[in-house]
C-alpha cells in the first residue's frame, strides 16, 4: 500500500500555507513526493472561490478588515467562505482522476470522522454543486472547495470544530442565503476538540483514498522548501 504523508502545520497565514500549497504541488506533479494531506488551522480571514458573485461579503471590505479578518481571492471552486483558529482545514495535495470524486471521498471522510465522534452529519455534493460540503441536519459544518492542475489538487475541506462561529453571519456562507452554521463543539457541547479530532480525519482520509497513513514533518514532506 502507498503512503499518505500527513503534514500537522499548526496555524499558519492564509497566504503564507497558499504558497507552500503551490510548492507541494508543484513537487508531486514532478513526482518528488508521495500524496500528501497539509493538515492546519489559519488567522481569521475570507476566501472568495472563483464563482463568488459580488455581495456574498454583506459588508464593506473595509470594515472585516478593522475587526481583523483578511480576505483573499483564491482559485478553488466553491464561494466565499471564512478560516478562523479552532477550525480543521486540510489541503490534499494529491493526484486525482476525477475532481468531483475528490469531492465526494472528502464529504465520505469528514461524515466518518464525524461519526467517530458522535456527530451524525451527511455530505450533499449529489443535491447540487451549491451543496458541496458535510451537513448536521439543516445546518453546514463544513466546506469544500478544490482546484485541479495537471492531475494534481489543491485547496480542500474546512471543517468548524471549536470556532467562533458569529463572523459567518456577517457574509453569504457558500451562496447560501439562509445557511446557518454550526461546528464539532456546538453538536457535542465539547471543546478543546481539536487535536484529537485532526487524527481521526487522517485517519478517516487515509482509509477513504485507500493510502497508508505516514505523519511527517514539514521539511521531511518536502526537503528544499523551509517553512514561510
């Protein structure tokens, strides 16, 4: 069986995790590296996929800005959707045949580790694209949002688990008027969830693409690139 590098960043810029994404890419499009899922948390801010229609930010740009939260426009697919620390966000970066297969091992996988702790939750890319994600009843508890270059994907799953969740209600979450967030810790009333949670989605992940999971650290998963 394949390896699945598993790579625990800690909390790490929007920006800065952006760039390492395109090195990692980079890298296993040369086949210099194995499949490997970036596991992280990043500071407060917005991220606006290429189908983002103008207004799903409800509020000037200026004033998330003066409350902290940046906002990037990025290439994945999806819309608008927010980061914050407490938040699980993985980045496969991996070769895929099909991108909406991607999609749905993600959905299979977050619902796993879900289960594992007690949630119950379903994935819905299958009710339409606008409903890409994992669900807990009516209420979104996380996202996905993917971009595939030359067999290779980046981006990937964020999944609320011990967050701030008000900031959602100041933006259209996924172009979802209505939507109503929640997260890990809300469901169970737990909190403090986060590093036991991380393990059982590499765990989950690994076991839904079929790899064997393998913990490395950052400059053992990708030898010429130190750290932003």
């Amino acid at each position: 069986m394949a390896d699945l590098h598993v790579v625990n960043l800690g909390l790490v810029e929007y920006r800065e995790a952006l760039a390492l994404q395109h090195r990692f890419a980079d890298a296993r499009a040369e086949d210099a590296i194995p499949d490997t899922l970036l596991l992280l948390e990043h500071p407060r801010c917005y991220t606006r996929g290429r189908r983002t229609p103008p207004g799903e930010l409800t509020l000037p740009e200026a004033w998330y800005r003066e409350q902290g939260i940046d906002i990037v426009d990025v290439d994945r697919g999806g819309k608008v959707t927010h980061h914050a620390p407490g938040q699980l966000t993985g980045y496969p970066i991996m070769r895929v045949a099909s991108a909406r297969e991607h999609v749905l091992r993600m959905e299979r996988a977050l619902v796993a580790a879900l289960a594992d702790e007690g949630v119950q939750a379903r994935g819905r890319l299958d009710d339409g694209v606008e409903f890409c994600g994992v669900w807990v009843d009516d209420a979104k508890i996380a996202s996905i949002g993917v971009h595939l270059s030359r067999g290779v994907t980046t981006h990937g799953f964020a999944i609320n688990v011990d967050n701030d969740l008000e900031p959602w209600s100041w933006i259209v979450p996924c172009g979802l008027p209505d939507v109503r967030t929640t997260s890990v810790a809300e469901v169970t009333g737990r909190t403090g969830l986060l590093p036991c949670f991380r393990k059982r989605v590499a765990h989950r992940f690994a076991q839904e693409v079929g790899l064997r999971q393998r913990i490395v650290s950052p400059q053992r998963a990708l030898p010429a690139a130190a750290l932003v």
